[in-house]
C-alpha cells in the first residue's frame, strides 16, 4: 500500500492535465475523443484506493 503515496499524486497530477487538455480542445473546437477517455481511466484509477481505504475502514 506504501506505493500509493507516490503513485496517488501523479495520477492526480495527470487528471489535473488532462482536464486542461480537454477544455483547451473544446474551446478551440477540436476533437476530444482521447481526453474524455484518459479522464474516464484516471477516474477510475483515483476512485479505487478511495474504495479500497473505505472498505478497510468499514471491516
């Protein structure tokens, strides 16, 4: 579990950018097909160790 402690951040950091990408490219009008994708797994990736402390908590 220690991993999470660094790996947390940078998926943080990630979204965080990918979130950036995606409103630059739908202000410019571009395809953001990769964007919402991207933003759908970090979602994920940040919302399972969330999941993961709660049902530790909860036992």
């Amino acid at each position: 579990m220690h991993y999470l402690l660094l790996l947390y951040p940078l998926i943080a950091v990630q979204w965080f950018l990918n979130v950036v990408t995606l409103l630059e490219k739908m202000k410019d009008g571009k395809n953001y097909h990769n964007q919402k994708l991207l933003g759908a797994v970090y979602s994920f990736f940040l919302a399972v160790p969330v999941l993961m402390i709660l049902i530790r908590v909860y036992e």
